[in-house]
C-alpha cells in the first residue's frame, strides 16, 4: 500500500491519510503530448464531440431536443432541486458552527498559498462574474415589470413586486449557489490536502466506496463532473457572448446578431488559451485582481451617480424582505407561478449545481491553509453580502429610471443584454461606462474560461494539478466550441438551448452532490477535533 502523493501532503500525522494501491497517474498514458488519463478523457471528449457534430449537423432538430430535454428535467424534478439546495446549504451551516469548523485544509500547520485579497477576487470571477454583469440590471427589472414573469404572482409595478423582485433576485444569487460551490469545494480540498488523494472529484467518495474510486464508480463521477463543467461553462459564456455583443452593437452600432456572437468567443477563447497556458498564477490571479478592481469601481460609480440615497435605504430593505421571503420562494408545493419557478428558480439551482465541480475545484484549488469556519465563513457570507449590494444598486438604478419615466428602459425591455447598457445610458460618462462595462464582462469571460480549463485538465488528467499545455489548449478550445454549437443550435431561442445542457447534467450530478454530503461528513469526523 502506498500513499497518493499529492502536492499538499495531507496534515502531517500519518494516521490522517488514507492509504490506497492507487498512485496518481498510473492509468495514465502519453499521447502527442496529452497526459490522459484513461478512460475519463476518452469518454468525455468523444461524447462532447459528437454532441457538437450532430448540433451543427442537425441543429433544427437538436434545438428542439434540448428544450425538450431542458423543460422535462426543471418541470418532473423542480421538487429534488429544492431539496438538494436546502439541504447542502443546512449542511455547511452546521459544518460552519460545529467543531468540525476547526480543522484546517491541509492540516495545523498549513498556510495560505494566496492572500485574502487575491483569495476573495478569484472566488468571484471564477464563480458569478459574467452573471452578475448580465443579470445584475434585467433580473430584478424583469420581475417588477412582469417581462420575465413576477414571483409569486405579485401583481406587477408595485411596491409588492419590487420587494420581490430584490428578494428573488437575491435568493437566485445568495447563499443556496454558494453553499452549493463550498460544499464541493470544501470537500475537494479536504480529501486533497487532509487525506493525500488526488484533485479530482472521485476522490471525494472515498469513504463510501474506499478503493473502487479507482474503478468505474469513479471514472463516471469523474465523466459527469467533467459534462457538468463543460455545459455549465457553456452557457455562461454563451450569456457573455450575447451581452458583449449587445454592448458593442449599443455603442458601435455593430450587428449583434450569432456571427458577432461566435468571433467574440473566438477571441475570448484565444486569450482565455494564452492566460491558462500561464498557469494559475501568471494568468488567472492577474486577471481575478483586474477583475476586482474594474468590478468595484462600476459599482461605486453607480452608487454615486445613481439614486444613491434610495440604493442605501434599499440595501437595507432587501435584506430584511429576503430574509422574510425565503420561505415562500424555497416552497415548491402548491405554486401558482408555476412559470416563473420553473424557469427562474428551478434553471438556477440546476445551473449553479453544473458548476459545482467547476468552481468547487477552483476554489480547492486556491484555498490551501484555510480553516473549515473560515472557508465557510467567506465562500457563502462575503459573496453574500456583495450579491445584496450589486443587485440593489444596479437594479434600484433601472427601478428608479422606469418609475420617472427616463430613457429606453421605461418603454419596455426589448433585449435582455441589452438592459445594462440602456440603463448607463440615462447616467453621465454613460459611453465610458458601458465601454468599461464591456472591458469587465470580457475579462470576467476569460477568467471563467481559463480557470473552467484548468479544473477539467486536472480531471481528466486523473487529479495531477498541472496538466501539458496541450492538453489545457484542447479543453479550453472546446469550451469555446460547445458554447458555439448551443448557440447555432438554438437558433432564435439560443438562450433556451444554453440552459438546457446546463440543467440536464445538472440533474444527475445533484445526486453526486448529496452523496458527497455524506461522504465529507465521514471523513471530517474521522479527524474531528476536540470539544
């Protein structure tokens, strides 16, 4: 029996980590390069293929399989996505305030690898930034108004629907989606730093299924995490792609139609290449700090220019209304806003789980030396905290624009992507604002890219953090490639075709989830500290 051995060597106390016949790597093989690891990179290449093969061959008909897929899943399961989010985010509530919060992610003695600063912004662009800039004005306008249906049934352009509106918004964006990251990657930085096996999700079920992770219980985990990420991905940077072209087309007078869409990604991509042959710290920590920066000064430009006194009153007021509205909005017996549930509610937790392995593993990855608590304490509470403030101040702003009757906005939202640029046009430097706009959403694009490929290289590599750069080419050129073909594939309903491959290979790794649950639990207790 030997040791995994893996760069965070577990804790220090032998009787800490597990040991296995597996060594990291041994069912790898050297192809042109490629450090495959077999059969996990076969399988989830070649299915990815030819999904794209027959979209482009037969994109009519594939785009009404994946809205069929897409309303099949949220509609026969919206009841398991409920209950899965709840569950995982009482379950890091209780990992948080439990002794089990002491343990530090590779043991006593572990030190941070990156400071807080760079920590915190890297956990933002891998995790909700392209979202945040597309959703940030729309979604909480799209509710008051009834253009994207009202929760609840609340009667539209009321004081009710905007209360609602903000609550729904940051119940989409607040602690269930974290919760959801942290679970996964507290668990991945667990097994790997605590228990000396390799980065890759598998891992994770180790004291369920001990030694036949090695086998195919784990390359289908491995395989499904690999889809989940890939489709997640996917529609984040089909959602980037469109809004940058609705930005450029807003300011330039640019088409904004697919083939913009598809050579934005196209450059996306190559740079998203460039960054992630840099590697983790070359590339990514860059980007995530610019990323910060950029973030934070759109947001006190609008606090400043904007109907700031009503933004802070409303900072207030939303929190206090969310916090009341959670039980109403986590209900799913008895709905009568069955569309809005659906397409809203339920899309979401299946979205946020795609990217659970994705961003779980990013954040493992970046999270060395923290405690549990602390872990905790940041991945839910800071996200938290910033998602009220975003949300409040970018959709007070457009809220407050209809209500006087300004601009575009009040006539109707024409283009959801478009929402964010209508509503800088009715503030001052409204073309540098919304140049810069665009500036952040494509760095946000390329942080989400380079780091997605670096997670699916360390999977498919079986768990080795530093996988050949061809390798780290391939894969991030064909996250490029599927978020292509699910936009040529939609067709004039390109956005549903995004969701659906999002929401479908979030289905079965939901259960993944749940089950991992179980599994952290058994191993956190096995080193559980003191009273």
């Amino acid at each position: 029996m030997s040791e995994v051995p893996n760069e965070a060597t577990g804790n220090g106390e032998d009787d800490d980590t597990y040991t296995t016949d597996y060594e990291v790597g041994q069912d790898n093989i050297d192809v042109l390069g490629f450090d495959i690891h077999n059969p996990v990179f076969f399988l989830a290449a070649g299915l990815l293929i030819a999904f794209c093969a027959a979209v482009l061959t037969m994109p009519e008909q594939a785009g009404i399989l994946l809205r069929g897929a897409r309303d099949w899943t949220i509609h026969t399961f919206d009841w398991f996505f409920v209950i899965i989010t709840n569950v995982v985010f009482l379950f890091c509530l209780y990992l948080a305030l439990s002794p089990l919060g002491k343990i530090r992610l590779g043991g006593d003695d572990a030190k941070p690898e990156f400071s807080t600063t760079s920590w915190l912004s890297m956990l933002f662009a891998a995790g909700v930034g392209i979202g945040m800039i597309f959703f940030g004005a729309a979604e909480p306008l799209g509710y008051y108004t009834d253009w994207a249906g009202t929760p609840l049934n609340v009667e539209p352009a009321t004081e009710a629907a905007e209360r609602f509106a903000f609550s729904a918004t940051i119940f989409h964006w607040g602690i269930i989606p974290w919760s959801i990251y942290a679970v996964m990657g507290l668990a991945l930085a667990f097994f790997a730093f605590n228990k000396g096996l390799p980065l890759t999700v598998r891992s994770t079920f180790y004291p369920i299924f001990g030694e036949r992770i090695w086998g195919w219980p784990g390359h289908i985990i491995d395989l499904l995490a690999v889809l989940a990420t890939l489709f997640g991905l996917a529609t984040s940077l089909g959602l980037g792609a469109q809004q940058a072209a609705s930005g450029i087309s807003f300011l330039f007078g640019v088409p904004s139609g697919l083939a913009t869409q598809v050579i934005l990604i196209c450059v996306i991509t190559s740079l998203a290449i460039f960054s992630v042959i840099r590697g983790l710290d070359g590339g990514v920590k860059i980007l995530s700090n610019i990323n910060i920066v950029l973030a934070i000064l759109v947001l006190l430009f609008v606090i400043i220019a904007g109907p700031t006194s009503q933004i802070f009153k409303n900072i207030a007021l939303n929190t206090y209304h969310y916090v009341a509205n959670i039980p109403a909005l986590s209900n799913w017996i008895g709905r009568e806003d069955t569309a809005f549930f659906h397409d809203w509610t339920i899309f979401y937790w299946a979205w946020w789980i795609s990217w659970s392995p994705f961003v779980g593993m990013f954040i493992a990855r970046v999270s060395y030396g923290r405690s549990v608590r602390e872990f905790v304490a940041a991945v839910i509470g800071v996200p938290f905290i910033v998602m009220i403030i975003w949300f409040t101040a970018f959709g007070t702003t457009a809220l407050e624009q209809v209500k006087a009757g300004i601009g575009a906005l009040p006539e109707g939202i024409s283009e959801f992507p478009l929402v964010w640029f209508q509503m800088f046009e009715n503030l001052p430097f409204s073309q540098i604002m919304s140049f810069v706009s665009i500036l952040l959403l494509l760095v946000f694009f390329v942080t989400s890219s380079d780091s997605g490929s670096l997670v699916i290289d360390s999977i498919t590599a079986g768990g080795k953090l530093h996988a050949p750069i061809p390798q780290r080419i391939f894969w991030a050129s064909l996250e490029g490639i599927v978020a292509i073909v699910l936009l040529v594939g939609g067709g004039a309903q390109a956005l549903s075709s995004l969701q659906a491959g999002a929401v479908t290979t979030g289905l079965p790794f939901g259960v993944i989830l749940l089950i991992c649950c179980v599994s952290l639990y058994k191993g956190m207790k096995s080193i559980s500290p003191s009273e």
